[in-house]
C-alpha cells in the first residue's frame, strides 16, 4: 500500500494539501465476494418455515416455533465453525425474563451466540453483529398466527449467519460474535440481557453492529425504489455520557464527534471502499423516530453501537397479520425481500468488521495541546493498548459543517502540528497498520 509519509522526529507539521490515498485489500474484498445472496434467502426462507418466531411461542415442537428456531440457528452456526479450527465456539445466552411489559409470565429465553475467537491472545478487544430471529404479528401478544417476519428481523439474522459462514474459514487478532438474539419485539430483551453480561463481565467491546430491516427496497406509501441505500443510525450524546464528559462535549463541540457517530463514518468509508453501488446514508439519531433496537442496550452500557437499516422501510410488511385487504397484500412474506440488496448489506457488515478486526486498537489519550494560544492546532496521542502495533496513524481532519471527514493525513509518530485552528476545523486520530486496515477515528479531549 502506499502512503503519503510524512517522517518525524517529535511531532510532524502538516499542510492541508498533504492527503493520503487507501487501497482495499485483497483479501478483504475475496471475503466480500463470498457472500452470497442465494444463501442470505435460504436461510431466510428456512427462518419463515417455523411458521412463528415470537418470544413466546412452542418450545418443543421440532418445526415451528421460536424453540425450533434457535436449534436450528445453532446447528448452523456450529457447521460454519467446522471450518474454524476450533476457534469458533456457538452458545446458547440463556435466562429467564421476567413477568412485565409484553411478557406474560416468566419466561427462559435464549440468545445464539458464534464466538470467533482471536488469534492474539494479547488482543481483548470485541466485535459484535447482531440480528434479532424473533418476530411477530399485529397483536404484539400473538403467539399462534401466521409470523413470517421475513425482513423484520430473519433478513438481519441470515446477514450475521452468512458472515460467520465467511469468517468462520479466517484469522483475525481480535474477536467477533455473531449474534441472533431473541425478544426485541417484546423489548429489547435479548439484546439487554448480552449487553449487561458484557458490562458485568467487563468485554472489551470497541464495537457493535446491529442490523435491524434490511431486506426491502420498495416503499409502498413513495413508490420510491432504491436498491442502493442503507442507513446507519448512530447517536450523538451517548447514552452514558458521564456530566463531567457532557460539559467537555459542550466546550469543545463535540456533539456530532461521539464514539457511535466515528463509528458510521467510518462504515460509510469502508463499506464504500468495498461494494460497488452502495450508498451508505448517516441518520444522526440513535435509531429512527420514536422507535428503538437492539444497539439501543449497548449504547446504554457505554459500548460504542449503531444501527443498520434500509432506506425505505414498508410499513405494510412490518408487525402485520399476513392478509389481503383491499388488493394490497400485508405480511412480511420472504418473496418480497430483496435478496441482492441484504447480499450488498452484508458485503457492507463483512468489509467493517474484517478491517476493524485485523487492525491496530483505538489510540489511547488522544488530545489537543491547549497550553498556550495559537490558530494552529497541536494533537498528540498515545500508541494503541490492544492490537497489533500501528504502522502510523492518520490525523483526520474536516469543517466542523462537514458530516464526513475530508482530509487524512499519514504520520508516524505519536503528536502532530496542524497548520489549521481548532477553532475553525475538527479533527480525530486513527490507528492504521502496514496493509491499510485502521482503527476507529477517536476525537480529541482538551489537554494541557
């Protein structure tokens, strides 16, 4: 790969019009073309077959239900991790829920989780993709109709299912799990349930995938057809914001420069780099208006999580008794998904995670030097506590009105002098390694 390098000594001085190029790696954009649509539907198609997902529906029958449903999701998951040389490793995440909203009576529910262990056993951080296999009718209480939830959420699960199938047959330093987790329709339950053991038993999470609705390309209400789409929602004052922190964000301006905000730039960047036809949208709310998901409990924890879903969502597929009514039809049914759209998604997911797992670990205290006053811009930082050893590290650098980020300069050490003020521009530091996979950007705190 080649960089633009600028060498230094103790700190590196840069011109605006320093700018690096990023090359795609090869065996990256392999993993990407292995994802196949025709599986992303067999598994989907498979998930309908039970008939009903919803949380509370047979555990015992072998053929429907949401117990026959999770079996099935494990037994696959264990195939895949045949290719993994013992590295791969598939669970249950059981308890029992509680009586209370949308539960009516105590129930033992049960994530699937497909742990792909790391290589470097020096290397603790986590990668997470997560879709929920539950589903439901327009009764939220319903346990016996008709549940297909074909896009809502088995299109979000068979994305998680086809990339540990990929993955599964690699090596990478750091973790990722691939997750199909259970009750969000009811409330988020699952995906609560992982995220406070994760909090509890302190994983070191840098990351969080959630993949929520993300089969359909048709809005029925708009007419609007878009195949190339897909949203990233990512929150901007993070849902355990510390007051000490919020008042830092408050003097800096950092409220559109959170973990969860780096976190789908950086998806928007990559995914790309790595599937041609795809526009990645950032939605800069948490999730989309007045509803939630399952990143929402890992954002609560403080892990950095976002959400992945299509850009034009049909409201006659999602929480609907599958009917005609009028000549319109109303289900979430497998054969209106759009199987080369979730294929696209999942080529997305798969470019994040494999470069986020493969390079260095996040830059440690990373700040702006504001000692003295000046219109230019001091930034230094220390080297990564997990991972591989960085290469360099890019500094990031865009107008504070810019959503993206514009410039990306390539330095070696550890500090750097922008010729820009920190007053006028934004910035962030990325860890990167010799073959290009970097780190999630982290914005500078105020230091002396």
């Amino acid at each position: 790969m080649k960089y633009i390098c600028l060498s230094l000594l103790a700190f590196a001085t840069i011109s605006a019009s320093a700018q690096t190029t990023v090359k795609p790696d090869a065996n990256i954009s392999r993993m990407v073309d292995e994802v196949s649509s025709k599986n992303i539907e067999t598994i989907i198609r498979k998930l309908v077959n039970f008939k009903t997902r919803h949380t509370l529906s047979d555990t015992t029958s072998k053929t429907e239900g949401i117990g026959a449903a999770r079996n099935w999701i494990k037994a696959e998951y264990e195939r895949y991790a045949a290719a993994s040389n013992g590295r791969m490793k598939v669970t249950f995440d059981e308890f029992v829920q509680p009586k209370g909203n949308r539960i009516d009576k105590a129930t033992p529910m049960k994530n699937v989780l497909a742990i792909l262990k790391g290589t470097d056993t020096a290397d603790k951080r986590v990668y997470i993709i997560s879709g929920h296999y539950d589903s439901r009718a327009t009764d939220v209480m319903d346990a016996k109709s008709f549940a297909p939830g074909a896009v809502d959420d088995a299109s979000g699960t068979a994305v998680s299912m086809e990339l540990a199938r990929v993955m599964a047959k690699r090596q990478f330093p750091a973790t990722v799990i691939f997750m199909a987790v259970v009750g969000e329709e009811q409330g988020l339950y699952g995906s609560g349930n992982v995220a406070k053991r994760a909090k509890a038993e302190g994983w070191p999470i840098d990351a969080m995938l959630n993949n929520d609705i993300v089969g359909n390309t048709y809005g029925m209400e708009t007419g609007l057809k878009d195949n190339r789409s897909v949203r990233i929602f990512s929150e901007g004052v993070p849902a355990a914001e510390t007051e000490k922190e919020a008042s830092i964000r408050n003097s800096v301006g950092g409220e559109n420069d959170s973990p969860a905000r780096e976190l789908a730039r950086y998806i928007k960047e990559v995914g790309e780099r790595y599937v041609e036809q795809l526009d990645v949208k950032l939605i800069y709310r948490r999730d989309r208006y007045l509803r939630g998901g399952d990143h929402t409990p890992f954002s609560q924890q403080g892990f950095t999580a976002v959400r992945v879903t299509e850009m034009n969502e049909d409201f006659n597929r999602q929480h609907q008794d599958v009917r005609k009514d009028k000549g319109t039809d109303y289900g979430d049914l497998p054969d209106f998904a759009d199987y080369d759209y979730i294929q696209k998604v999942a080529r997305m997911n798969l470019s994040v995670l494999a470069n986020l797992a493969l390079a260095p670990g996040r830059p440690q205290s990373v700040g702006i030097v504001t000692s003295g006053l000046t219109n230019k811009t001091q930034l230094k930082w220390e080297a990564p506590t997990s991972g591989k050893t960085p290469a360099g590290y890019y500094v990031l650098m865009r107008e504070t009105i810019s959503p993206y980020w514009e410039k990306k300069f390539y330095v070696t050490g550890t500090s750097a002098n922008i010729g820009y003020s920190k007053g006028n521009y934004l910035f962030a530091i990325q860890a990167v390694d010799a073959d290009g996979h970097e780190s999630i950007p982290v914005f500078p705190k105020p230091v002396r």
